[in-house]
C-alpha cells in the first residue's frame, strides 16, 4: 500500500527540516513543547485544547525530531479522549492524523487497528457529504462541492485505510473548479481563484494519482504570480499582503508541479524567517502579533520546503 499523502509530506518536510540552523529548531521546539495543555492537547489562541491544533503541534514536533515519549504520550490521551465525541470533519482528520504521528512517532496507539466500527463511522460521515457534483461539501446539507472539504475527505480516507471511492466524480469536480488563468475555485460560486483552493485541488490529484504535470503548466504560471513584494505568497489577487498559510501550500504545490524554479526561494526564506517570534513561534503575517502553532507549523513547513530546493 502506498504511503498516504499527509504522511509523504510530513515525512518530506522532515527531511528538509533537519537542515535548518540547530539554534532555530531548538527554540521553535521548546516553545512548541511549552504549548502542550495539562490534559496532553494543544490549543489556538484560545479555548481548550482541540484536535486541529494538537495535529499542527505534534507534525511541527515531529518535523523538528522534538516528539519525545512523554509528549506523544500526553498527547495520546487526550487523542483517545476525543474518539467518541461528534467533531467536525477539520478535527476528525486532525484526530486521525494525530493519532498516526503518535503511533509512528512513539509507539502510542490511539485507533487500534481492528476497531473496524470506529472507521465505518467515519467512512458513514463522508458519504454524508458527498454532492452531486463529484466533491465534497462542508456539512452533511451542503449541496456544492468545497476544493478543500474534497481535499481534507481524500486524506481522511486515506488515513482510515478505506478505498476513495468515485474517483472519477472527484476528478471531474476538480476539473470544473478549474479557471482560465490556471488556479481553482473553492466554491463554484466564488468570484476568483485563490492559492490555498488550487493547492487543495493539486494535492487532491496527487493524492489520488491523478496528477498529470503536463497538463498544469498554467496553474504553475498562477501560482508563481502569487509572490508578492514581500516574498511570500498572498492568498489571492485581491489581497495586498503574504501570509505564511500561502506561502507554505503555494511553495510546496509549486514543488509538486515541479515549477519551484519560477519563484524566487531565497526571498521565501526571508519571508518565512521574518514571521518568527521573539519568543519562539511564528505568527501568520506581518500585521500579527500573536504566534500561534499551527502558524507554527506553516512557518517551519515553509523553510523546510526552502531547504529542500536549495
């Protein structure tokens, strides 16, 4: 079975992780280890912990070679906590893929692999949100497909170990997303095209083997026109700034595209070093003041991405 999507990637970003500067690494990871919550999650910039932070803390972690026993440990239970609870399918896959970092990470199951049961459930909730039009909605009563709902469902399936099915209805939405100028839509009644939208678009190809580099040379000219003066990427044509969210997907699906040469990585870098706080973290774009963990992530996923074009 070949290796799910969001794990390659993670993987991936480890690899160029390990090549970044030790003092840089070193405070990112203390102040990410500093995050954990006492019941073993980890939270955004308030409320209690959640499953969507703890899995861009514990990726963050592990791409740093920072996951020790005990905080894979802490994290677990709180994981296990949470597998019978109604989550929204954002923290059901953060869930899921938590839990497989852990797993791997430190030896910590959380989903035993004969709880058939639990990934019925699951399988049960995507169907829900399958529409008419080959994709995936946001809820169970969406009726148009979301790019990014479509893309978070592949990979929840992935991670569950149950086949994708209708391929073909997934290719043929994302197709319908897809704009003149080469990016990809969200929603089919969004008025523009945006980076975040076409990476999910990329990824969900690539992820169903679908992906055919040739036939996206025009997505590749979108998105290098999306690196602005700054030196990361804006979300889309109508924002005037970068954003590290961006400017991680943008990069990488430039990567997957095999088209990184059409930016200039190096004012990526300086972009993603600038986002760094005193403190240790990232925060998400110039104007923020505050870091966060999963701007975290996005920042050392970014630079990580950066040494591996290097």
């Amino acid at each position: 079975m070949s290796v799910p999507y969001l794990q390659e990637l993670t993987l991936q970003l480890a690899v160029g992780a390990s090549q970044l500067d030790a003092s840089l690494r070193s405070r990112h990871a203390q102040w990410l280890i500093a995050q954990q919550r006492a019941d073993g999650g980890f939270a955004g910039r308030e409320g209690e912990s959640d499953p969507y932070y703890t899995a861009f803390a514990l990726r963050a972690l592990w791409i740093l070679d920072a996951l020790d026993g005990q905080i894979g440990s802490n994290a677990a239970g709180f994981l296990k906590q949470r597998l019978n609870q109604r989550e929204s399918i954002i923290d059901l896959i953060s869930l899921i893929f938590g839990s497989a970092i852990v797993e791997l990470a430190v030896g910590e199951v959380v989903i035993p692999d004969d709880d058939q049961h639990w990934r019925t459930r699951v399988a049960d909730l995507l169907a829900s949100l399958r529409t008419e039009d080959g994709g995936f909605a946001k809820t169970p009563e969406g009726r148009a497909g979301s790019t990014y709902q479509t893309f978070l469902s592949i990979l929840c399936y992935q991670l569950i170990e149950i086949p994708v099915p209708d391929c073909e209805r997934i290719e043929s939405f994302l197709n319908s997303q897809k704009q003149a100028e080469g990016g990809y839509l969200e929603i089919r009644a969004a008025k523009r095209a945006g980076v975040n939208p076409t990476a999910a678009a990329i990824g969900s190809l690539k992820a169903l083997g679908k992906l055919n580099q040739d036939e996206q040379q025009a997505t590749s000219f979108f998105l290098s026109e999306m690196q602005s003066d700054e030196g990361g990427f804006t979300a889309n044509t109508r924002i005037p700034f970068a954003d590290l969210l961006s400017s991680f997907t943008g990069l990488l699906t430039l990567i997957d595209l095999d088209s990184a040469s059409k930016v200039n990585i190096e004012a990526i870098h300086r972009y993603a070093l600038s986002m760094q706080s005193a403190e240790g973290g990232f925060v998400g774009f110039a104007l923020d003041q505050t870091a966060d963990v999963e701007y975290s992530f996005y920042g050392l996923a970014t630079l990580a991405l950066c040494q591996l074009c290097r």
